[in-house]
C-alpha cells in the first residue's frame, strides 16, 4: 500500500475531531452487519481511540477483545477511556500479531486496513490467529466513490490550488477500496468476501464545524494542512 508523509496517526484527542464523530456511528452500524454471536474472543487491529472497541463491548458481548494499534498515543487514549474488564490495548503491529494460532474468534478492523503498508501479510495473519470457523471483518471508507464525502471535497479543493495534493488524495492511493477490490484483495489472500456498504449522513452545523478538525494535524489531509505555509 502506499504511504504518505502526512499519514499521522496519534494525538487522540485531535482525531476524535476529526474522525471520531463518523467512526463511532459508523462502528455500531458494522456491528450491527456482522451480527456476531455472544461470548466470543475478538482481536482488534488499529483500534485508534476506541471507537470500534467501544461497539463490540456494548453490542457484541464479548468474553474478551484484545485491541492493539501501532501507535502508543493511541493505545493509551483508548485505554483511558474504555474502562471495561474485558478489554486489553497493546501497542502492535498489523503484520506481527500478539496472539498465538487460533487462538481467536474474531479479527476486526475499522478505517485501518489501507492504511498497512503490507496488506497481504496482515490478512495472513488474520487468518493465522482465527480459530476453525472463525471471523475476519473490516470496514474502510469508500475513497474511490467519493464515500468519505468531507474529504473528498477537501482533496478536490486542494488540488486546484496545489497540483501535487493531488497524489495525497485517498481515493488515489488506495483504489482498492471499494466493493470489487475488496473482494480481489481478500480473494488474493485465499478467502471470500462478502462486501456490503454501511452508509451515514452527518450534517454541518456551521464551516468551522467542517474545517476546524483540518487544523488539528491527525491523519493525511490535517498533516497536509499543518505542513502549508501560513502566507
């Protein structure tokens, strides 16, 4: 997958901002998809702050989930505000899961997987720690279609006036995500998908309800944002 200087992931607090308010609808609707049985052991791959994490624990009724993310700032954002027995936050990386060969009922991600430099290696191991019968299911915004409708006007708007953000836009980098290419990713990986769009509106108040997050400096557009100069 490709990266960009600009994909930085921390700052909890700054992200909620900007993210959280569409993650965290977006996060009960998926659990509502995936429509899983009680009593099960998830694994959690880029839980950020928790948005995702939240929802299993709330909807799900989980035995345990184990929530992991790359970055430390995150993993202890989450872990400050989910106070829940059953939930664990470890700093790890997507393709070097903490987990033992199945040793889990389900693998989850949300807003994350485009976001692995090596794709394939995180579905394998996925696919490594799912027990016989388990479930892998991710979600990701619609980049290519225009799905995250905030920021692809962001990009758009930026690209007129700076050619280069052009190549910064997620629906350039990451094509694969959307329905077919979902399903040939996970289809290069050895398993089917089902694929099945998960839609919300959230309405602006005012413009610096939409543009203050843009300043804040958590994920590839506020990054962009951060690095212009103030002439």
């Amino acid at each position: 997958m490709t990266q960009s200087e600009f994909d930085a992931w921390s700052a909890g607090k700054s992200y909620e901002h900007y993210m959280g308010r569409w993650s965290r609808r977006i996060a009960t609707r998926f659990i509502d998809w995936v429509d899983p049985p009680a009593d099960l052991a998830w694994l959690e791959i880029g839980c950020g702050t928790g948005a995702l994490t939240a929802a299993v624990l709330s909807q799900a009724s989980p035995s345990s989930i184990l929530s992991t993310d790359r970055s430390k700032d995150f993993v202890a954002h989450a872990r400050a505000e989910i106070m829940d027995d059953r939930a664990i936050f470890q700093v790890a990386e997507a393709t070097a899961l903490p987990c033992q060969d199945a040793s889990v009922d389900v693998v989850t991600s949300g807003l994350v997987l485009n976001f692995i430099p090596d794709t394939q290696i995180a579905l394998s191991e996925m696919r490594r720690v799912l027990r016989p019968g388990g479930v892998a299911a991710f979600y990701v915004w619609d980049y290519p279609g225009g799905g995250m409708g905030f920021i692809d006007a962001f990009w758009k708007a930026a690209s007129e006036i700076d050619p280069n953000a052009a190549d910064l836009d997620e629906s350039a980098r990451f094509p694969f995500c959307q329905p077919d290419g979902l399903k040939e990713l996970c289809a290069e990986a050895g398993a089917k998908a089902t694929v099945s769009a998960v839609e919300e509106e959230t309405r602006f108040p005012d413009f610096d309800a939409f543009w203050h997050p843009f300043t804040l400096g958590a994920g590839p557009a506020p990054g962009y944002v951060q690095s212009l100069s103030h002439n």
